[in-house]
C-alpha cells in the first residue's frame, strides 16, 4: 500500500475549489481520505 501525506500551511485553510479537485482526484482510486484542521479531522 502507498501512502502520502501533504500539509496546506494557510491560515484559512483549504478552499473548496481546491477542495472538490482533491476528492474528484482521489475518487478514481480506490482510497481513504482525511482531512484535518485544527486538530478536527474529517
């Protein structure tokens, strides 16, 4: 299994253009996604 990990350093965080890119990305495999932000994970 591969794995990588990727920080966003902005203060407000991930837009969700960006956002929607990311999950569209991610759905073509097969995959677990979490997001975190100030220590909230989703």
């Amino acid at each position: 299994m591969e794995q990588a990990s990727f920080v966003v350093i902005d203060e407000t965080g991930i837009h969700a253009r960006p956002a929607t890119l990311l999950v569209q990305a991610a759905s073509k495999y097969s995959s677990d996604v979490q997001i975190e932000y100030t220590g909230k994970k989703s």
